[in-house]
C-alpha cells in the first residue's frame, strides 16, 4: 500500500471513528469499538471501499497508534481524540510525575493564563515525553512544550487515563500545573 494510501485510510477513519460516526451509518458501542465488519460495509456504501487487510495495515503502521483492534480482531476504535459522545471505559491510573503538553508559540500566553481546556474534544492529552510533545506542538506552528506537574495534580484529585497507544488524558490542566519547558 502506497503512503498516500496509508495517510488518505488514516484520515477518513479518524474523521469516522472519532468525530462523525453517525454520517456514514455507523454507531459507536461502549468503548469507541465498531464492528469491522460493519465499518468495511459503511465504507463501501460511502464510496471510501476498504480491505480487512488495508484496515490492519492501517492500524498496525499509523506512526501515532491512533486505531487498535480488540483482541478478537473484530471490532476496530480511535483510542482517543473524540469529539462525538463516546465513553471509552479508561480506568483512572497513577501517571507519571511529569508528562508534557505540545501547543504552538501562539497560544502559550493564553494557556498559561487559563491552562489547558479540552475544548471539543474528551480530554486534554499529554505525552510522556518532549520528542512527542514537540510532534504535537509543531502541527500548531513554532512548537513550545509545557511541562505538566501532574504528582501534584493527582495528589490534588485529578483523575488521569492512558489510552491504548499511551497518550494520556485528563478533563483540564489548571495554569498553577504549567511551567514553559
């Protein structure tokens, strides 16, 4: 499969799995999952047809393990990034002291003023470490990386998660917890 291919898959599935279900015919069960079976029909009918083999190609290679199966292989999910009403069923776990928020230059005044807002989406997500953070950062324009104190923020009873392709997740960031890397 060419990488255009790879990118053109990649990008439908995250507009479907994560944002609008419900336009190509499909529901989102408990979890984000969607049988794959019913996902390679709705991607026939919308003229976007589809192979098993290209959706586990697609899921096997996307650089940020956005897709996963269940264990069966019979049901597919966007591990996070919602914008749609979706319960993904995360457990809260301890995180690590330290994790990272990538912006670009331009809104770094603003967040360390407010912190950081899950705006359309479920969660405000946060890497484990600075490479991934400037990845982040850089679809924004220059990247600046924020360090999140979240030792302190867990102690003080915010609840985090990490999705299936370790990004993690948490409802806010208060500006106290941010500090410019």
């Amino acid at each position: 499969m060419s990488d255009s291919r790879l990118v053109k898959i990649s990008k439908y599935l995250s507009k479907y799995l994560r944002h609008t279900p419900g336009a190509i015919g499909i529901k989102l069960a408990p979890g984000g999952w969607v049988s794959v079976d019913e996902l390679l029909t709705a991607c026939a009918k919308n003229k976007f047809p589809l192979t098993r083999q290209e959706l586990q190609v697609v899921v096997e290679l996307n650089d940020k393990k956005r897709f996963s199966f269940n264990s069966t292989g019979t049901l597919i999910r966007a591990n996070q990034g919602h914008s749609t009403e979706v319960d993904l069923q995360l457990e809260p776990v301890v995180p690590p002291d330290v994790l990272y928020h990538g912006t670009g230059h331009k809104s770094v005044e603003s967040i360390m003023q407010t912190g950081l807002c899950k705006m359309s989406r479920h969660h405000v997500h946060l890497s484990k470490d600075i490479a991934t953070a400037q990845i982040v950062g850089a679809r924004h324009g220059k990247p600046v990386v924020l360090l999140v104190d979240t030792a302190t923020m867990y102690q003080a009873g915010y609840q985090f998660y990490c999705s299936d392709n370790g990004v993690w997740l948490v409802d806010s960031v208060p500006p106290e917890y941010l500090q410019k890397n």
